[in-house]
C-alpha cells in the first residue's frame, strides 16, 4: 500500500542515522547514500502500518543492505589500482553523525575507518552499532539474527582489531588546526629534521590515487622515510603542477574528526591528508586524492567558511 505523510515523515528523521550507519559500514559517502535510497525502496514496498518499530526494521534493513555490500566491495577491492583509503567527510558533515560520546567520535575517524577494513561484515557491523550507536547486544542479535552471546563476543574481537595496540589522541578543533600548523610549517621549511620530530619512529604515509591520480602503490613507513616523502610532497615542481592542473591552495581543518590539510584547486578539493595524533607524535598520514572520492568533500568545502589559506603548494 502507498506510503502516508506520516510515514514518509518517519523515514525523513530517520534518514541522518541511516546515513550515519551506511557510511561507518561501506567506507563511502556516495555507496551509503545508495544503500539508504534502497532502504527507503524497502520501506515503501513494505506495509509500514503494520511495523511496530519503524527505527529498528530500517536499521535492520539497511544494515544488512550493507553486509551485502561489504561482501561485493571486498571483491573490487582486490583489484582496486594502489592503496585503498576511506571517503573523507570534512567537518560539520551531518554523515559523520553523532558524537557526544569519545566511541563515537572514534568510530568515525579516519584512523578506525582504514583499521575496520581489516574486521569481517559481522565484526564491523556489531561495533558500530554497539559503539557508535548505542545498541543493546540483544538489539544487535535481532538485527542480525545471530544470539545474543555471539554478538558480545562478536564486538570484543572487533573491539580488539581496532584499537590496534595504540592510544590514539583526542584534540579539539582549534588543538587540531595548531597541529596541521605546526606540521605544514615543518613541512615547508626545507629541512626534514623540525617534521621527522614531529612523527613517531614507526610513523607511516598512505596515499589513495584510485589509478587516476598518481600515488605510490606502496606505504612509507619510518620517519625519516615519511618526512622525506612529505617534503618533496610540497616542494615546487612544475612535473607536480602539470599533473595537478595548477598550484593548490593548502588549509589547516579537520576530517572526521581528525587534524587535515586540505588542498583546494579552483574551488575543487583535490587532496585531504588526514593525520593520526598520538600522544608520541603524528603517527600515520593518509592521503585521499582519488577524485572520485572528493565530490561530496567539495560540496562541503563549497559550503564552509574556510577564511584564508596557508600557502600555495607546489
């Protein structure tokens, strides 16, 4: 039967949760929307009248929309061309969703995100939903018809992946920019010395070119190793123009929740690095500059007050 006013206006609130789950599952901004458009399809072939509780039959629905495809996406990502990294949602993106609580602040940054590509479908979907929304292990059972027991076994062993055997450090949004700063200015001094002593000893650079934009195949892993290669990742250079299409303009802002540079071109986000602080020191840059992961961040950037940038690269 057609769906009511009533039900649709259901389906609308509901819609920035789904979106939220959708996108701590898939990974992507634009594969979250599709699988809450398909949940929305769902729900209007469905007799909505004679569901009691409407939140919990589209979390269901759409969570499992998302095991699907989880599944297919490992496949692709098999033969994905270089590193695969997460979609960046640049900050005070309502996909981010909430975060009052520090798990769910971690959940989705971009750290956790890249690590819970290493969870099975089931691992992932259990801690997000236990740790990020808030969800009962019994309400998790019945959404994934699996017992209760299991679901808390389930979530140790994810919750035990994702910390990763390192203490990851929150920072405000003003502590955030100060660190990008601070960072770029050792970034662009010249000498690799001020930013290898920013890093960990074990830190690492991971960029996502998608096969479009060129990017190295392989991690820098080591300090010295990764301020080397951020330096000449700034240096002027007319080959790194050419490729880009002109000089870039850098910002300090945050990621996910995350210290980010973002660099824009003519209005166009064209790269977001994403630093992992810890209380040693920056330990990882992940570097997404495949285009077709930056749509929606450009939207966004559209959007923003963004004020000044830093410099221009290259």
């Amino acid at each position: 039967m057609p769906l009511t006013v009533d039900d649709v206006d259901r389906f609308v609130a509901a819609r920035p949760r789904l979106e939220a789950i959708a996108y701590r599952l898939l990974g992507s901004a634009a594969e979250a929307e599709d699988a809450v458009q398909e949940t929305f399809l769902r729900w209007q072939s469905a007799d909505a009248g004679h569901i009691e509780v409407p939140e919990a039959w589209l979390t269901k629905v759409l969570t499992n929309l998302c095991l699907n495809q989880l599944g297919s996406a490992r496949a692709r990502r098999e033969t994905y061309v270089g590193e695969w990294l997460p979609e960046p949602l640049l900050a005070g993106d309502p996909m981010l969703g909430p975060a009052e609580t520090a798990e769910q602040r971690e959940s989705v940054s971009y750290a956790v995100l890249t690590l819970m590509e290493r969870l099975s479908p089931s691992e992932r979907a259990v801690y997000v939903l236990r740790a990020a929304f808030d969800h009962s292990h019994r309400e998790i059972a019945e959404i994934l018809d699996i017992t209760e027991s299991a679901s808390q076994q389930i979530f140790h062993r994810a919750k035990k992946h994702v910390a990763d055997g390192r203490a990851r450090t929150e920072v405000d949004e003003a502590a955030a920019r100060r660190i990008v700063e601070e960072f770029l200015a050792a970034a662009t001094s010249g000498q690799t010395e001020p930013l290898v002593r920013l890093l960990t000893e074990d830190a690492v650079a991971i960029g996502d070119g998608g096969g479009k934009v060129p990017a190295r195949a392989k991690a820098f892993v080591g300090a010295v190793a990764v301020a080397k290669f951020l330096w000449g990742l700034v240096k002027p250079g007319k080959a790194k123009r050419a490729i880009i299409g002109g000089s870039p303009e850098i910002y300090p802002w945050t990621a996910n929740g995350e210290p980010a540079v973002v660099a824009v071109l003519d209005g166009r986000v064209v790269c977001v690095m994403c630093l992992e602080v810890t209380a040693e020191g920056i330990a990882a840059f992940r570097n997404q500059v495949n285009p077709d992961k930056l749509d929606r961040a450009t939207a966004r950037w559209a959007a923003s007050d963004h004020g000044e940038p830093v410099f221009r690269a290259f």
